[in-house]
C-alpha cells in the first residue's frame, strides 16, 4: 500500500515535467500554473509520508521523545489552521473556536504538530468541499481538551477499532489517498503528551476527534 502511495504522486511530477518540457513554451500562463502547482502537491505528499514513516520508526526504536517549552498554544493553531486552509484554496471551511485569546502551555511543538497537522488535514481530505471542519480548544482543570470535526465520508462502526493500528485504513477510503500510518502517529503522539484520544464517527455523516492532554507535559 505505501510503496503504491508513493508511485502515484511520483507518476504525477514525472508527467507533468514530461510534458512542461515537451510544451510548456507554447502553453499559456494558467496551464504552465497548473502543472507546477500538480509538482507541488505531489511533493508535499510524498514528503508527508516520508515523515510519518521515519516517525513510525521512531516509534518501534523507542527514540521518539518529547522535548517541551513554553509556547501559546491559542497562536500556534491558528497558525496551523491557516496554513492548511492556504493550502486547500478555498475548498472548505475551516473554523477555530477558542474560548481564550491565550492560552499559554509547556508541551512538544514537534510532537503537536504532527497531531494537529493529521488531523487536519484527514478531516479535510475525506470531506466534500463546501463543508465544514470546526477545530475547538477547551480547558478541563488542568488538561487541554482539542476536538476536530468533519461532516466527511466517517468511519463504518466495524472499522474503528483498528484504525490506530499502522496501515490500516476505513473500508470506505479506498478513492482517497492515504498510507493508514497518519492514525497511528496521532495515537502514539498523544500517548507521549500524556493524553488520550477518542472517535466518534458515523459513516456518512462525519467523524469527531476529542484528545485530552496536560498543559504543561510532566506536571
């Protein structure tokens, strides 16, 4: 499955440079945009996965690790959210609700970022455009609580417990791309962040991610 999710997006920029060279003089602006933009996309992807990849082998070795400091967290994903919606263009809504401007938190940017970036960008690939993805941020004592909810395709009930298990995919999933590993690094992140994660999903009818986590990492 991974080595077939890696030829796809290969095949894209090896087509794409084939024809830019053949024609790209005679094309006009727009379509010589297209084609680079089409390079683009399937580099970040195959990039992505890389990076899920090394961080599952991380993983297994024991060598994955947080490493905290102080940052905002409130700031750090508006800035997470707004570079995905750059990236989408338009195609959904993405919505940030907090109910602080600040919210200041000891924890792994890194180790964060892989959580919030998969997320994301899950809720976003497997949700028709024009809908919705809402991200929530709420304080409970002393922990963090972070919802992400999509109205996409959702998880048929049979699936979802095998869905933090590496390479394992929803049933339904099978048009869009995908290596089942960015499921299993959210786990495994939050796990090391002290916190845990839940699902509630309905097939065809969206999916809700609720993770739970300290503030500040050791305390």
């Amino acid at each position: 499955m991974t080595s077939h999710q890696f030829r796809t997006p290969l095949s894209t920029i090896l087509l794409s440079a084939e024809l830019m060279n053949k024609f790209g003089q005679r094309w006009d602006d727009q379509k010589r945009t297209e084609h680079i933009g089409r390079i683009q996309d399937a580099a970040r992807r195959i990039n992505s996965m890389l990076e899920d990849i090394l961080v599952i082998g991380r993983v297994e070795s024991g060598r994955y690790m947080c490493l905290p400091k102080e940052f905002d967290l409130i700031a750090y994903i508006e800035q997470a959210v707004s570079e995905l919606a750059d990236n989408d263009q338009g195609q959904h809504q993405l919505i940030f609700e907090h109910a602080v401007d600040e919210l200041p938190v000891y924890l792994d940017p890194e180790v964060l970022h892989r959580v919030v970036d998969n997320l994301l960008s899950n809720a976003i690939k497997y949700s028709p455009p024009g809908t919705c993805v809402t991200v929530q941020v709420t304080t409970e004592e002393h922990n963090i609580r972070l919802e992400v909810t999509d109205q996409g395709i959702g998880i048929p009930e049979r699936d979802l417990k095998y869905l933090f298990q590496p390479f394992q995919r929803g049933s339904n999933a099978g048009e869009y791309p995908g290596s089942g590993i960015g499921l299993a690094i959210i786990q495994k992140s939050v796990e090391l962040m002290q916190g845990n994660i839940t699902i509630q999903s309905k097939e065809g009818l969206g999916t809700t991610f609720v993770l739970r986590f300290p503030a500040r990492f050791g305390s």
